[in-house]
C-alpha cells in the first residue's frame, strides 16, 4: 500500500472518530432534563423567601460537569429574584441524576410592591400560582463548555 493511501484510509479514520465523538456530545447536550421545585420557605414583613430544589437527569451515555445553577423566578411578566452566582462545580456520570436543594431566593417587599403584594395574596388565600423558573448553567463537556438555559412554568407550592 503507497503512503498516500495509508495517509488516506488514516485522515477518514480519524474523520470518522471526530464525527462520532461530536454526534455524541451533541446528543448529551440535547438530552439534558432539568427539573425545578419552588416552595414557599417563609413569608414574613420584609418580603418572601422562596426555596428552589433543581434535579438535574443525565440520561445518556456521556459524563459531564455544570456549574452550580443559577435560577431566576418570574411571575406575572416580573422578576422576583434571583438565587445567587455561585462558582461550584457537579460531576454528573452517565446515566444519573443530581439534586441541588435548597437554593434560597429572598424577594423584598420593596422590590415590586404590586406584584409582590399579589403573590403573597395568592399564597394566603391557598390559591394557585404560576412562576416562571429559570435555569441557567453551563454545562462542560470535556473539551467543549456551552450555556444551556431550561425556562419552565411551574406552579408554586405553599
């Protein structure tokens, strides 16, 4: 065999191995499944304190690393709060999931006085609300880091 051909048959193997290894990662990222739970902690004169519980599922075959998740909350078109940036690392191996519990999120009184006081109405009066809950990490797959944003509504737990 001429090493032209060697050199040949070598670039499509290795052609063919960076396909495969970027199909997968592309489907590890596309198959990340976040879920949210948002509680009532406290409600109190200064304001409410929301406590945020994020699973996050990796149902694939490829292990990967997030940053500790940052979460905003939105109600009725307004933001409420947001947890703080924390700068922590999560293994999540193939084929498991994680917890992140108590993610605390403090919504003054001050802040959005109508919307606030509406929301605390709601949740006294035991009726159901609606929050938009917004995930946001960054998810490191090896070689390759990219944003991933999951936006659910989600109804509020009292």
């Amino acid at each position: 065999m001429s090493a032209w051909k060697k050199i040949a048959l070598t670039a499509a193997g290795v052609g063919i191995a960076v396909y495969a290894y970027a199909r997968k990662l592309k489907r590890t990222q596309a198959n990340l499944i976040v879920i949210p739970q948002v509680s009532v902690q406290s409600i109190g004169l200064s304001g409410i304190v929301l406590r945020t519980d994020v699973q996050i599922k990796n149902p694939t075959d490829g292990s990967l690393t997030i940053k500790w998740p940052f979460v905003t909350l939105i109600y009725k078109d307004t933001l409420l709060g947001s947890s703080n940036v924390v700068d922590k690392d999560i293994p999540l191996k193939a084929y498991s999931q994680t917890a992140i519990d108590k993610i605390m999120i403090d919504i003054p009184l001050a802040g959005a006085l109508t919307v606030v006081s509406d929301l605390i109405g709601s949740l006294q009066s035991k009726l159901p609300v609606r929050i938009t809950v917004k995930v946001s990490t960054v998810v490191d797959l090896g070689w390759k880091k990219f944003d991933y944003v999951d936006t659910q509504e989600i109804t509020l737990k009292n």
